[in-house]
C-alpha cells in the first residue's frame, strides 16, 4: 500500500489507539502499554532537533529497543526506578493527529502536552511521531519517536515513561 490517506473507520482506529496508549501511561499501565510493541520496536527521544533523523549518529536521551522497554517497565513495577516512588501522577493531552497508511501499516503524527505532579508540576511537550504496524485486530508499536518542543533545557528526570 503506497502513502495515502485513511478511511474514516482506520482513522476513527489510530485515535482510538492512541487515545488507549495516553491512557495506560497516565494509569501507570506499564505491563498492558508493553503489549501495544511490536517484538523489533524502538522507543526514541532524540536529544536535538539536529539529532532526529539518526539516532546512531547523535545523543538520544531515550534510545530502546524492545528488551530495554522490558526492563524499563520491570523497572517501574518493582520500584527499582527510585524517582518514581510514589508514581508521579500524569495527566496528557493529545491532538493534532495526522495519520497515513503505509506499506506496513499507518504512519502518524501528533501533538501532546503532558502535565506530570510530584512535589511540584512540571509539563512536557511536543510531538511523537508513530509507525504503526496493522495486526489483525489494531496496530502495534514499531517505532515511537518523542520530539520534545525543547530538549535542549536542563530536563527533569524522564523516570516514567513520556
């Protein structure tokens, strides 16, 4: 399938999809976000702008394939992520969505503000970049890439998963 546009009813798919992603991460749904990836996933966070094109090529502050996403969570859910005890609370808000079909699936495009609380409020923003690989019921996660609006600042520790 070449690059083109959806149907209402795939469409109507990946925001539902991606509303049920923003949902388990505010929840702290580590465990049922982990079944959203694919088994050859990569969860990227590109520490410039100049770095967003290659990852090997540039400092990320997020760079994980499936097995390092694994330990992430596992690191979540037995309180070895020391940062996040309690878990922050997280509230974020996705739109401008833009989806496209592509040869395995949907490419999209979103913008996101997320607003994270403990001991004091700190939001992050910008946009994530998907591809989506077709499974027969849904999509799952082949890549995810967060492009934050500034990721040059001094940044918080990322210890929940943005």
């Amino acid at each position: 399938m070449n690059a083109s546009t959806l149907s209402v009813e795939r469409r109507l798919a990946v925001h539902d999809f991606l509303n049920h992603e923003a949902e388990l991460l505010d929840a702290h749904e580590y465990r049922s976000w982990l079944e959203m990836w694919e088994d050859d996933g990569i969860y990227w966070v590109p520490a410039s702008d100049r770095s967003a094109d290659d990852p090997d090529s540039a400092i990320n502050i997020i760079y994980d394939n499936r097995r390092r996403i694994e330990r992430r969570v596992a690191q979540l859910e037995t309180g070895l992520r020391h940062a996040q005890i309690p878990a922050s609370r997280l509230v974020r808000t996705i739109g401008t969505i833009s989806a496209t079909a592509s040869d395995e699936g949907v490419d999209v495009r979103m913008a996101f503000v997320l607003v994270e609380s403990r001991r004091e409020q700190h939001v992050w923003s910008g946009r994530v970049e998907y591809a989506l690989r077709a499974r027969d019921e849904g999509f799952g996660i082949r890549q995810k890439k967060v492009l934050l609006v500034d990721p040059r600042k001094p940044l918080r520790t990322l210890a929940f998963l943005p």
